[in-house]
C-alpha cells in the first residue's frame, strides 16, 4: 500500500490556500517542539506548503502520500527543499509506518457515509498521541458531504476543538478539528493563538469579523434591492452608505501580546468599570478578582481570551438588556466561559447590553486556547467581565482606564 486512500474523496473538491492554513493551524501554533502526520499527501498541494512552512527546527513532520501523488514524488519535493527541513521530514509508504504524533492532518476533503467517516478516524485515532488533534475537511455545499459533516459534528463533541467554515474555498470546505482524549491544561501556555478564518484580512494589521462581512452585505443587497424598486429616488443612498459604517463595527485588528508570562491580558477593548473582589458558587469557593470593561459602540467588539487554558464549561444566564454602565447590567443575558488553568479557575462573561442582543463564541469546551487567542464577539455596546483567583492575581488597572483587548495588561499573577 503505497497510498493513503481518503473516504469517497470528490475529485473536484480542492484545499486552497486559506483553507491549507486552516488544516494545519493546530500543528502552526505550537511553539514547543511537536510532531504532525499529513495524510493524503500531494506534494503540490498547499497542505504540504503550509505545513512545512509551520516546521520549527525541534519539529517532526511525517508524509503519507495520497491518490494524487507518490512516496517518490513526495521525496523528491522535500529533498528540494534541502537544509534542516529535509532533515525534519519523513516520507513514508503508509500510515502504518508512521509513528504517533500530536497533530494528525488530512490533507483532502472528504465525503461519504457516517459509517466510512467513523472507520477513518478510528484508523486515524490510532495514529494520534494522548490529548492530540485530528484535522480534516467536508466539502460545506449542501447534498456534498453525504453522513461525513454529522459524523464529525458527533465526534467533536467529545474534546472539542472546534471547526472553521472557510467560505474562501471553491467550494467552500468546513474544517473540523477533533480530539478524542482530553487536553492537557499545560500545553495551553505553549500555543500561539489559533489561525481562525472567520475574520477577512482588509490590510496586514486590519481584519473584518465574517459576521461584518455578512452584515455589510445585507446592507448593500438592501441598497441594490431598493435601486431597482424605486431608480428614481435616493433612498437607496442610506442603506449603501451604512455598510462601510457597519462592516467598520466588526473590524479585528492584529494585536501584539505582552512578553510577561504573568500578565493577564484585557479580554476585550473599553473602559474599565469596577474592579472588586467577590465571591460566585458558580466557580468555585474562595474570592474573585472581579474586573469589568465596558464597550462602547465605537470600540472592536472582538474578545479575547485573558490568559492561557482549557475550557471546561460554557453557559448562558437569562436576564435583561439594561445598560452596560448600569448596576442593572448585572442582571443582563450573559454568557460565561469557564477555563482551567495551572492557577486555578478563570472565568469571562459576555454580558449583552442596551442595544447588544447577540453573543458570539466560538471556543467549545474542550479546547485549549493561548492567551490574547480570539474567543468571540459581542454586537454592539456591551460589557465583558474577568473573573480571576483573587488570591493569586493582582489588578493593575482602575476604574476609567481605557484597555486593549489582547494587549492591555489588567492583572499580574502573583
């Protein structure tokens, strides 16, 4: 057997290269020395590309060949690499020769029955370390992916990592990542954040949330709609004009995290509102450090993840939409992420607003996120809180302090 043969792979279903970034983005983020498997390799494939892109010098990097490519082919293009990446990159016949690593990549889409997709990962499942990921892609076209897509939605919910719809595609491909034992809450402080393309790259430092993308969109459909309704009246000029305004509100900026290990970083952009110490049952005995931020219409409404961690549990608390600034904010729908770190518990609620009646999150439980990764968003105004073990953190801010979601430093563990 001299290739890997992928599940009822449709032959004009290809990787691009957003949707390669997004395959092996789990293996891209480890900044400690870690192993990964292409499987269904094409030595012309941006899988391949971007996986040996992400190579640091400690990593292994194993390749098994795929139906559109050979163990030879594959040798040849890595030999021509030359340097240490040949050094740190194995081709092998088979899956079976290769050894167990902490990311598994698939590196074409697939298809087929439930039943053929559960086959996959248990074969793939073997060939994964303790606490590993699995990575692989579904054509995300309706009446394409056959039993594959509610296979995988099963399987992720075990550990979860999540999935990525990459709309960037032809035809668009949804990205699952899958793990089937748990993570260790350790490694999170080794990751960068997660690669996630749900934000559009406008400029180098500049992305647009998909939900903005989206949102815009709608405007300028409105505007075409009401062009042709009525050609000679202006109206359409107001919907047209608002979507620059409203993409704007779900701008994603790159930001640069602090060097301190120990810095807890803002999860997200505003003005600080309290900082208190409290008890919650909800997390735990003992004291909070209780640090709240309040977003303005103006701010991004992109959160971020305060520190490094797993996350453990994730719930909504039913209530009203009061004013964030208000004391009555306390009572407002809120969404609770819950992480486990090697400090104790920590905690960030989403708290909708006057006008913000929509919470975004995107990190299921299960997964292991890196300080300042993007957890989700909140439309318009709106508070995020951060609850830390207030006996091993120490606030560095004060009430109208204005923060940076992912670069502001609010606490310091102690």
């Amino acid at each position: 057997m001299t290739a890997f043969p992928v599940v009822s792979r449709a032959p004009i279903v290809g990787v691009g290269i957003t949707a390669a970034r997004a395959l092996t983005a789990e293996f891209a983020r480890h900044n400690a020395a870690t192993s990964a498997i292409v499987v269904g390799a094409d030595h012309a494939s941006p899988v391949v590309a971007s996986a040996v892109e992400a190579l640091l010098p400690g990593d292994r990097l194993t390749l098994v060949a795929g139906e559109r490519s050979t163990a030879d082919l594959l040798r040849d293009h890595i030999d021509g690499l030359g340097g240490w990446i040949a050094d740190r990159v194995q081709v092998v016949e088979s899956l079976d020769e290769a050894q167990p690593a902490e990311v598994v990549i698939v590196g074409e889409p697939l298809s087929g029955t439930a039943g053929d997709v559960r086959d996959l990962l248990d074969r793939l499942g073997k060939h994964v370390t303790e606490g590993g990921v699995v990575t692989l892609a579904v054509p995300a076209t309706p009446g394409r992916t056959g039993g594959a897509a509610a296979e995988l939605f099963r399987q992720g919910a075990l550990f979860g990592v999540g999935s990525d719809l990459v709309v960037r595609n032809q035809p668009p491909l949804r990205v699952h990542k899958l793990r089937f034992t748990p993570a260790d809450t350790k490694v999170a402080a080794t990751l960068a954040p997660a690669y996630r393309p749900s934000s559009v790259p406008v400029t180098r430092g500049m992305h647009i949330d998909s939900n903005g993308v989206v949102a815009a969109g709608i405007t300028l459909g409105l505007a075409a709609v009401a062009r042709v309704a009525r050609p000679q009246s202006k109206l359409w000029l107001l919907p047209a004009l608002a979507a620059a305004p409203v993409a704007a509100f779900f701008r994603d900026p790159e930001r640069e995290l602090p060097d301190d290990p120990a810095a807890v970083v803002a999860a997200s952009d505003g003005r600080v509102l309290s900082v208190e110490r409290m008890t919650d049952e909800r997390f735990g005995p003992g004291e909070f450090l209780r640090i709240a931020v309040f977003l303005s219409v103006l701010d991004v409404h992109v959160n971020r993840v305060p520190v490094a961690g797993r996350v453990t549990d994730y719930f909504v608390e039913e209530g009203g939409y009061a004013n964030a600034m208000t004391a009555a904010a306390e009572h407002n729908v809120a969404a609770y992420t819950v992480l486990d770190t090697d400090r104790g518990p920590v905690v960030v609620a989403q708290r909708t607003g006057l006008i913000a009646r929509r919470i975004v999150q995107r990190v299921p439980v299960g997964t292991l996120v890196a300080r300042g990764e993007r957890m989700g968003l909140i439309r318009f105004g709106s508070r995020t809180d951060v609850y830390l073990p207030a006996d091993r953190a120490e606030a560095l801010v004060s009430v109208n302090d204005k923060v940076l979601g992912g670069t502001s430093v609010i606490a310091r563990w102690v």
